[in-house]
C-alpha cells in the first residue's frame, strides 16, 4: 500500500512509525521531519506538513495517510481541510477500527505525546485489518459527510 506519513517532530510513536510501515511492506511518501531534505517553513510546521501528506489521499497518490503532531488534534485538523479526506484522530485499537469501519476514515491521525511504541502496534493492526463498512446505513453517512457544506 502506497502511504504518505507526515509529522512535525521526531519523538514518541514518530520514532517507530516508518521502519515499522515498511516492515508491514508499504511504500512511503515522507513529509515533514520524516524527510530527511525538509526544511521547515517555521519552527512547528505541522500544518503545512499534514495538508500535504492528506493531499497525496486526494490526488490519489497515496492509498492512505498517517499524520502527526505533539496532539494530533492539529494534524488531523489540517489534513481534514483536504476536500476528500476523512481523517481521524486514534488513540487506541478500537477507535481505529471504528474509524476505518463506519467512517470510511482514509488518513490516520496520531498524537506523539501519548501513543507509545505498543499502542502504536496496536492501533496499525486494527487500522490496517478493518476495511470500510458496506452496510447501507454507514456508506450513507458517509456520503452525508461528503456533502456538508458551510
């Protein structure tokens, strides 16, 4: 699976997230910290890194999106501006599941602080064994989703 992974700050679960992505046997797009040629636009650019990370789902250069911050509140807020984007902030295996099952979530957000090394494991696991639900209810929800404007 082609992923994009972004975030502002290589510390906590970021320390663990691309060795153990391409452990899993996924191609990476690096964004942010994780690219080793960035240069930050300002001393925490987590916004810029996360909208660009959630642009390569929506232009469908990537199947999926990780984004981080020190919360993952910013970045899942950021990328959630990208039109076509569902991203949701997980702090545990479940709520991945369920992001992934009745939101059709496509972008992951972690926070740093909190999501440690086996958290994290935990949290990839789910994300990555649940495929969206097909039950009428939830793909219209979806769509409802899709369709909220300002």
């Amino acid at each position: 699976m082609r992923i994009a992974i972004a975030t502002d700050q290589i510390k906590g679960s970021a320390l663990y997230l691309a060795d153990e992505l391409r452990k899993r046997g996924h191609e990476l797009t690096l964004f942010g910290a994780f690219d080793p040629d960035h240069v930050p636009e300002f001393d925490d650019d987590w916004a810029p890194v996360n909208a660009a990370a959630a642009r390569e789902v929506a232009a469908g250069r990537a199947d999926q999106a990780i984004v981080c911050c020190w919360t993952g509140t910013g970045a899942s807020i950021a990328a959630n501006k990208v039109e076509g984007v569902r991203a949701a902030l997980c702090t545990d295996a479940e709520t991945a599941a369920g992001a992934r099952r009745w939101n059709h979530a496509n972008v992951l957000a972690l926070g740093l602080r909190l999501t440690s090394g086996p958290v994290l494991m935990e949290i990839l696991d789910a994300w990555f064994a649940t495929a969206p639900s097909t039950q009428p209810a939830d793909v219209l929800n979806v769509e409802h989703v899709a369709n909220i404007r300002l």
